[in-house]
C-alpha cells in the first residue's frame, strides 16, 4: 500500500508542478489542475489517511527515518482531505481575485499589479489612495472566505479532531504554540529598536510622525527606485552566475535546474522556483525588468532552486518533497538576503556606496519579521477557537502592535488562506540568521566567496526536508532554533 500510494502522490506533485510551471511561464492563460485534482482525489480521503495511520502503527519505531515518511505522507494526506472539502470554495476565492481591478492612473489593475504600484509608489498621498482602492477590491473574496473557514473546521471535526489548531498539530512538524508562545517575547525585545528605526523613515518618505500613520505609510522601500540603475535588467543572470562560481557551483552544468529567463507574453512578474521533480527538474522562472527588487526575488528563487537541485535522490519522494517549509524559506533567504550585505554589493554588483540602502531594506526586513510574528499568533488563536466575530479586531491590534501603526482588519480572512505561512517565515528566517553567523564564522564575512562554504550548502540541501528546521540547526550544530539570534541580527542590521 505504501509504496503504491507514494507513487501516486509524487506523480500528483509532478503533474500539478508541471501545470503551474506553465501558467507562471505564460504557456496557458490559467493553471489547468482541475482534471489533475479529479484524477487523485481518491490520494486524499479519510479512508487513505486511516490506511497510512495503520502503517506508520506496524512500522518499528527504530525505523526512524521511514516513520517519519510515512508521517509525511499522513500530513500530505490531511493537507489534501482539507484542501478537497473546500475545494469549490477555493475555486471562487480564486476566480474572485483573478477578476478583481483597481482602477489606477486610468488603468485597470489585477492585485499583483496594484501591490506592485503600491511598493513603487513615492507619494504618500497617492499611494493612501491606491492602499485604500486594493482593500475595497480584496474584500470582494470575505464572504466565500468566511465560509470556506466554517468547512475547513467541519472538516477537523470529521477526522476527530477538537479544532483546526488539533489537525494542523498532526499535519505539521512544527510545534506552531509554542512558538506562538515566545514570539511575545521577540516582539517586545525588538519594539523600541523597532520603532526607534521606523520612526525617521516613515516621516521621510510619507510626512507623518508615527503615532498618526497608518498601515498605508509603511511603503518602506517606495523610495528606492533611485538606486535600481545599479540592478540592471541585463546583469541579472550574470550575478546570480557569479554568486554560484564563487560557492563553487557552476550552473552551466546543472543539467537539472532549467533557468527561463525569456521574455513572454502573460509571464509571472516575479522569479519563482518550480520544482517539478526533484532533484532531477527544477524549472527557475524569471522575468527581468531590472530593479532591486528584481533582484531579490530571484536570488531567494534561486536559494530555494539551489536547495531542490542538490537533493539526493536516495531520499523518498516526500522527504525530498513535503516538509518543514521554514526550512524551504530559509535557503531562499539566505540568497535574497545578501542585498544587506555591503561586500557582496560592492563586489558582486559593483554598487560600493549602499549605506542608505541597506538601512531601508533592513528597516523593511524588521517590519517584515514582526508582522510575521503577529499573524502567527494570530493564526493560532484562530485555529485554536478564536470566535469568528473577534478575530478582525484581534486581528488589527495584533499588527497594529508589531507596526507600531494604526492598521485595520481589512486582510483578516485573506491572512489565513495558508494559517502558518508567517510562522514558517518566521522560522525560517530564525534558521536563514544562525546558519549566516555559522557560515561567517567559519568561512569569513566573504562566505558567499568559499568554495569551502558551498561544500558546506551542498551537504545540507542534501538532506532535502528531512528535517525541520529546529531539527537542521540541532544537526548542523547551531544549537536551539532561537528568535534571539534574528532579533540580535534586526536589531544590528537598522544600526548599521
């Protein structure tokens, strides 16, 4: 049973990969999963995750490694049960937002190009306009949203269990309370460096003091247009060349990661990793415009590409492939983070005089990082119980404490279409933080440099997502994964 249904679900993975692969390249006008979806349905049902709890009884529990596969596989299979419940409901949230427009500059934008325009815009009162204009257009999607949460529960309900907050438990190898637990720590460590940072840059690019801004004025990096001569369009591929030369790492062999960097029509905006089987098809999808955040995007694409590319084959599918996605996140931080490191833009992109910014990048980074922290509290107290009517207000106080500014509700229901994405973010930049001070520490500030530290890379992203993230750092000798580190490193970063 085992192995039949672990073939089964690779190929499901494979075939939806694939389909989103050629969405996001502008090969089809939408993701054709559905029949794909149909097909394996019989992968994700209560019976299937029954049979696999059977397994995982009659498996030794000194088989350690094949335990925690088939672990995997029931969380893969609770993921898809719920996923299946509310599956018509996902279907509208998705053609709702698809067929969403803010009406701007005398365009009709979709909601990546208005969250595009808003990151880009410089003034403050144009963009409180187009802040306002993108909320309206996302509350179009609350009420199916409400409704797909009510079925998701019933759902948990079926299987057993006491709440949402129960099945993700099982689902998920993160224990997400207890890290909802210390982040209140986190928060309040990092608040007055926080705010202290924030403070200057808020009345700088939108003209107000903190205590009277708004969710609205936190366009952090609006204003850094001015130095995207330095992140040419054409240097792009070029830079990430020299990146992996310096690790060691030549991708011109790499037969099994297939960068596309064509202009198409109806292309992802974005980079995007796409792994459609790994380790043997990775698919790097980028789009050059040029700019900073160009950059950024593609250089975490690559880290996550890098990590699905040098996998071993040895593993079973699904410890190459499900997993602890903080660990995902944090190779692709790790990458995307070197825009804060002034030696790799000097050296790398040639930009020498980038105090100014770093600074607003590392400012960027800290809100980030807190309002990854709020939404994780949030979202477990949500899948813990919290009553439908107080979680838009909780939802507000939560992020108006991390920011330190007024923000709304607006954005409740659209936080938990993934409940636990900011807690993997979270944690994933904890590890992405103490695995760059080893790296240092090791191979020197020019660790990026080290053919030595690329060895070292390649023998973690060999482990694919075996481990979890507080596993990986235990094993690679980091110690307890610790949101100290990552404070201590946002607190030094806005220093600067």
């Amino acid at each position: 049973m085992l192995t039949a249904y672990r073939e089964r679900l690779s190929d499901f993975h494979t075939e939806t990969q694939r389909a989103r692969y050629l969405f996001a390249a502008g090969f089809r006008e939408r993701p054709e999963t559905a029949g794909i979806i149909r097909e394996y349905s019989d992968l994700f049902t209560r019976e299937r995750v029954a049979e696999l709890r059977a397994a995982l009884a009659d498996t030794p529990a000194w088989r350690e490694t094949e335990c925690a596969a088939i672990r995997r596989l029931i969380g893969a299979a609770l993921a898809g049960y719920l996923a299946e419940r509310v599956r018509e409901l996902t279907t509208e949230i998705e053609r709702s937002e698809a067929e969403a427009r803010v009406t701007w500059d005398g365009a009709a934008l979709d909601l990546s190009a208005a969250s595009l325009a808003l990151a880009r815009e410089p003034d403050p009162a144009r963009r409180h306009d187009l802040y306002r204009r993108r909320a309206e257009a996302l509350r179009g999607a609350d009420d199916l949203r409400a409704e797909r949460l009510e079925k998701r529960g019933e759902a948990a309900r079926e299987l057993g269990y006491t709440s949402l907050l129960a099945c993700y438990r099982e689902q998920r190898e993160a224990d997400d309370e207890g890290v909802a637990a210390r982040l209140g720590d986190f928060l309040s460590r990092t608040e007055a460096h926080f705010a202290t940072a924030l403070a200057p840059l808020v009345a700088r690019s939108a003209g107000r003091r903190l205590d009277e801004a708004t969710a609205a004025d936190l366009g952090l990096t609006a204003g850094l247009g001015r130095f995207d001569p330095f992140f040419a369009r054409e240097w792009l591929l070029a830079v990430y060349r020299a990146t992996a030369a310096g690790l060691g790492i030549d991708i011109e062999r790499q037969s099994n990661i297939e960068v596309d960097a064509e202009p198409r029509a109806g292309k992802r905006a974005r980079a995007l990793c796409v792994p459609v089987r790994i380790p043997g098809e990775v698919r790097l999808l980028a789009n050059p415009a040029g700019g900073w955040g160009d950059y950024a995007a593609f250089l975490d694409a690559s880290g996550q590409a890098q990590r699905c590319a040098w996998t071993s084959a040895n593993l079973a599918p699904e410890l190459r492939r499900d997993g602890d996605a903080a660990v995902a996140r944090a190779y692709g931080f790790l990458f995307g983070g070197l825009l804060l490191d002034a030696r790799w833009l000097a050296e790398i992109v040639g930009f020498s005089e980038s105090a100014e910014f770093r600074q607003t990048l590392a400012v960027a980074r800290f809100w980030r990082a807190r309002r990854a922290a709020a939404g994780h509290r949030y979202a477990v107290e949500f899948c813990a119980g919290l009553p439908a009517a107080a979680a838009g207000p909780r939802y507000a106080e939560l992020l108006s404490d991390a920011a330190r500014v007024r923000v709304e509700a607006t954005g409740h229901l659209r936080a938990l279409d993934e409940p636990f994405a900011a807690g993997d973010e979270l944690r994933g930049g904890a590890l992405e933080a103490q695995l760059r001070e080893h790296l240092r520490s090791r191979y020197g500030w020019r660790w990026w440099a080290s053919p030595k530290a690329g060895e070292m890379l390649i023998d973690l992203w060999n482990t694919g997502l075996r481990h979890s993230a507080e596993g990986l750092a235990s094993l690679v000798g980091l110690g307890e994964l610790s949101f100290d580190w990552l404070a201590e490193e946002l607190i030094a970063q806005v220093k600067m």
